[in-house]
C-alpha cells in the first residue's frame, strides 16, 4: 500500500480506459483502507476530511465510467 503512484502509471491512465478504470478502483481501495485506518487512531479530522471528499469524487468517477461501459454495451446513447 505504500507504493506512490508514478507518472507512467498516469501517462497509461490518460490513453488506456481499462487500465484508468483498475487504477481508480485500486487507489480508492487504499485511501479507504488509509482512512479507516486514520479513523481508528483519531486521526486529524481535516485531513480526513479531505480524504472523504477524494474518496467521492473517485467514486463518481468510477461510476460514471461504469454506467457509461454499461449503456455502451446494451447499445443505449450515452
């Protein structure tokens, strides 16, 4: 989990979607665990604060791409 994200792996998030799609889920499931893990040990409020509002726009982003692949695939407009 202590792996940083690297600029290849954001160059290959830019111009591969199935890539970008497991690289969203993969970093929300550590900022999760991370912010759990903060919650835990009381933590600084802010900082998981702003942990919570990541965690959001990461998942919207993550269902956005999801409901778009989903209305791809049944041949609806997007």
């Amino acid at each position: 989990m202590s792996e940083l994200v690297t600029d290849s792996d954001l160059a290959r998030a830019r111009r591969d979607p199935e890539f970008r799609q497991r690289f969203y889920a993969d970093n929300l499931d550590r900022l999760l665990e991370k912010l759990n893990e903060m919650r835990k040990t009381g933590g600084d409020g802010r900082l998981i604060k702003e942990g919570v509002d990541l965690a959001v726009k990461l998942a919207d982003r993550l269902n956005t791409k999801a409901n778009l692949a989903k209305s791809e695939a049944s041949g609806e407009a997007a």
